[in-house]
C-alpha cells in the first residue's frame, strides 16, 4: 500500500462527506415521500444510497489500489461518521434510516465496484 494511494482514499472520502454535509445548505431541496406496495418511502434515502454508491465509484475510477477490505471498512467508517457528524451541525439532525441508507450504499458500491476488480488485493 503506497502512502499516495492511503491519502487519496482519505482525502476523496472526506471532501465526499464535507459535500454532503455542505452542499443542502446552498440546495434546498425537499425530497418527498412516496408508497411502493404500501410501503412509505422517503425519496432522501435513496438519495444516500445512490450518494455512497457514487463515492465508491469515484474511488475506483481514481484508481487507488490497496486492500479491499480497508476501502470497504473505510467506506463504513465514513457513512457513519456522515450521518452522525449531523448531531453537531446547526439545522441537521441526526437519523438512523439515512445512516442505514448510506450503509446499503456502501455494500451495493462495493459490490458493484470493487469485488471482482482484479486491480484490487483481496
């Protein structure tokens, strides 16, 4: 594992959360509820997960090459610390279905990007 490619990792993964946390004061956006057989979704958590597959593509496209299991414990890291930061951010608010969205979004990223990636050490 190279110091360059640990530091791209941290650095993408941070100015990722830092967007995400910064970015909804300048957007207002009201994301709305709607129902799939019966079920009320809120539109913002599938938000969360596509925001989280996006970074884990965004990591692979940057082409870091370190051991997978460290991007994916990484990626969990930061989908917590994304959502739980929030308890200390004016006008944001802490919620476990948006820190499980971005949990999902991790593993389907992941799964998507980084499993059978031969450019990455198992």
């Amino acid at each position: 594992m190279s110091q360059f490619h640990i530091k791209t990792l941290i650095l993408t993964i941070a100015a990722w959360i830092l967007a995400i946390l910064v970015i909804p004061f300048f957007l207002p956006i009201n994301f709305p509820e709607f129902k799939i057989g019966g079920i009320d979704i809120h539109s913002d958590y599938i938000v969360h997960v596509l925001l989280f597959v996006i970074l884990v593509i965004t990591l692979k496209a940057v082409g870091i090459k370190i051991n997978k299991i460290w991007v994916f414990l990484l990626l969990l890291i930061a989908a917590v610390v994304a959502e739980v930061w929030q308890v200390y951010i004016p006008h944001r608010t802490y919620n476990l279905s948006d820190l499980i969205s971005n949990v999902i979004g991790v593993v389907i990223g992941y799964g998507v990007g980084f499993v059978n990636d031969s450019r990455f050490k198992v």
